[in-house]
C-alpha cells in the first residue's frame, strides 16, 4: 500500500514496485488508506508524512493501536529536517523512515528487509515503555525493541551516506576553488598583458601617426587628414576598451576594504572631474546631502564615475539635461540611484544593460565599449548588493544599486 497525496511521486513508487513484482494500491489520504486496510491487510505500507487531514505519524500511530494492523510493517518517507522527527517516527511505532529524496535501490532493499523479517518481529514484543529525555521534553516510546533498533539503524545509514555525499562535495569543491586559484592568477597575467602589451604598440601607432602629420601636413590634402583622423580615432577607443578590460577583470581580484564613506562628497567630486574634461556643456546635477554608506571608496568611486559617465554620455543630446543622485534608506542596506532625463532605453532589454560588451546603442550615436557596467555589477555584487535599472526611451533612465549599512 502507498500512502502519498502527491499524484506524481505516488505514480514514480506505483511503477517501481510493481517493475519489481508488487501488487500495489495507492491511495492519497490517510484515513482512506486506514479503512482499505481494514478491509484487505496489506503486506507492508509506504506512507509520507506530509498530508492533508490525516499525516503520517498519525496514520502509523492509528495503524499499530489496531490489533489486525499493528504488525503491517510501515516506511514513512521524510524529508528528515528535525531530529523530532525520529522521536515522533518511534512514538508512531514506525519500522523505517526512507529519507526524500531517495534512490529507488535504497527503497527496494528496505521493503525487501522489512517483508524477509515480518516473522521476527514478535519475538521483540514487549509492553515496556521507554521513556527518553531530548532537548528537556520527556517522550515516552512503546515500540518493539527490533523495530526500535530498525528504525535507527535506517536513519543512522542515512546520515552516513549523507555524510559520504558531503564529504564527495567538500572535495569537488576543494577541487573547484584550486581550479579558480589558477584561473585567478591567469587572470592577473592575462591583464598585465593587456595593461602593457597590448598599449605599447597602440602608443607607437598614436605617437607615429601624429609625427607623420606634422611632418607632412602641408603636402596632406583634407581626405588624407581624415585618413590619420581615422587612425587617431580608432587607436582612442581600442585604448579606452583596453581600460575598461583591465578595471573588469581587476574588479572581481581587488580586496575590498570596508569602511564608512560619504557617497555625497565622493559624486561631488566626480562630477567635478567629468565636468572638467567639456567645461562648455551645461548640465544640472542634483545630490542629496548626507548619503552615508559601507564599501571601498576606490571601488565605489569606479561605480560613481561609470553611472555618472553615462548619464553624462546620454543626456548629450538633451535641451536640458538634469541629473539626479539621491538615495532611500531601508532597515539593512541603501539604494543609491542616478537619475537622468536622457535617451533612456528599451524596458524589454534591461537584462543586457550589464553583459559585457552588450549595447543597446550604436557606436555611431553613443561610443563606447559596453564594459562599463559589468563592472558596476561585478562591484555592487561583491559589496553584497545588487543593480538594477528602468527606463523609457527619450524620457530618460535610472540606474539604482544597493550597499549595505553595517560593517
């Protein structure tokens, strides 16, 4: 008999014990499956615990105080979460608990004990009761010695293949983080690479393409300057994406250095040095006074200059650009956000926003290298918060991420 309100762990125990050569009856209720036994005595009951009306313990606890039933061997199958969970499996007179999930083998082997060794289960009868102090409560156990010594042998088996499995990940994941270590340190040497491999020949290009201008620039005509134009270009931004690789891959090695860090003087200053570099664009920045939060304040002067950079960057064709920095106060952390009345952008695609390389705007409109924002994400996450963003096309965006309050 198969006691399970679930319909398809009740239809996976079905086939497997008839595969096996069970007649089996299923039945979704306990006290449904108390009277079909009444009528026809079942060789062994599989039984869960969780079920609506009737649950498991009291379903075995009714079954063994009836005289024609008490002698049915009964598994109950259990998540195992508490160790009360024994206690109230012995005070229902249990014969087995089978943990969930379970392997079908593990199963079969307990049902075939349990039916090999019916006969000698009244030879372990008593009306003793046990009663057993745990955690300051008295209970009081009734059940046969052989069924007792049954149960918790099956729950201590239990725990040793638990343990086994959790030895097995400990050492996957021993295994793991000696991969990432290596990894890691690839990583380092991959951005050293880039930091002067990769820039010494961009700065020899640079460098040679302006000596040819000047040497030559009374015999360039306008198409040949726009030719050099192209190089200078081109050599700017694969310089700017070497930057953007360098500060990604650094962000996720750097050890954070918690501290207090008024975010307030910090926006000032980057909006300070951003408008330094096009002193002739007239913006207006709103910062709310007195944000206070705990991070690296290098780290978190990177994330100020991407957000800030970027509202700068899409308000560039805006009448009246304005941009806001505010925050909201909650009971553990604080949202810091960047409002702006720019391009905006496609609600829809949000979830590209901080995919490396990801853009949502051509190079043509709006330049860039599409890394910017992965490293924000990659610096809020290992402050233990999060990033997100809304926006609506031509009526602006607003990036927000959360930091923590404490230490």
């Amino acid at each position: 008999m198969v006691v399970e309100d679930s319909l398809m762990e009740a239809t996976m125990l079905k086939t497997l014990l008839k595969q096996h050569g069970y007649k089996v009856k299923v039945f979704h209720e306990g006290s449904e499956a108390f009277q079909a036994a009444q009528e026809e005595l079942p060789m062994l009951i599989i039984s869960d615990v969780v079920m609506p009306v009737m649950d498991g313990y009291e379903f075995c606890e009714k079954l063994k105080s009836t005289p024609e039933l008490m002698e049915v061997p009964i598994i109950l199958l259990t998540s195992l979460q508490d160790p009360l969970d024994i206690i109230h499996g012995l005070q229902s007179g249990a014969d087995n608990f089978i943990t969930k999930p379970y392997e079908s083998k593990y199963l079969l082997s307990r049902v075939n004990y349990l039916l090999a060794n019916r006969e000698l289960r009244s030879a372990g009868n008593t009306d003793m009761v046990l009663e057993i102090m745990f955690k300051g409560n008295k209970y009081a156990i009734n059940s046969e010695r052989k069924q007792i010594l049954d149960l918790l042998l099956s729950v201590y088996e239990t725990s040793i293949e638990q343990n086994r499995t959790l030895l097995e990940t400990q050492k996957q994941l021993q295994d793991s983080n000696e991969h990432l270590a290596i990894a890691n340190r690839d990583l380092e040497a991959f951005s050293y690479t880039i930091s002067h491999d990769l820039r010494t020949p961009l700065n020899h290009i640079s460098v040679s393409t302006q000596l040819i201008r000047q040497k030559y620039e009374k015999q360039f005509n306008d198409e040949d300057n726009s030719y050099l134009d192209t190089i200078l270009t081109t050599v700017r931004s694969m310089a700017d994406m070497i930057s953007d690789l360098l500060q990604f891959s650094r962000s996720g090695n750097i050890k954070i250095d918690h501290q207090k860090v008024d975010l307030t003087d910090l926006t000032k200053k980057v909006i300070e040095w951003t408008c330094q570099d096009i002193p002739e664009r007239k913006i207006k920045f709103v910062v709310e006074e007195g944000i206070q939060v705990v991070g690296d304040s290098s780290l978190l002067m990177v994330v100020m200059k991407n957000l800030l950079g970027n509202a700068w960057k899409y308000t560039s064709y805006t009448a009246d650009p304005e941009i806001y920095i505010g925050s909201q106060q909650h009971e553990d952390h604080t949202v810091v956000y960047v409002k702006d009345n720019g391009a905006g952008f496609n609600q829809n695609l949000a979830g590209n926003l901080f995919t490396p390389f990801a853009r949502l705007h051509s190079q043509d409109e709006f330049p860039g290298t599409g890394v910017g924002l992965s490293t924000v994400r990659r610096i809020v996450e290992r402050h233990g918060g999060r990033i997100w963003a809304t926006g609506e096309v031509g009526n602006g965006a607003t990036f927000s991420f959360s930091v923590p309050k404490e230490l």
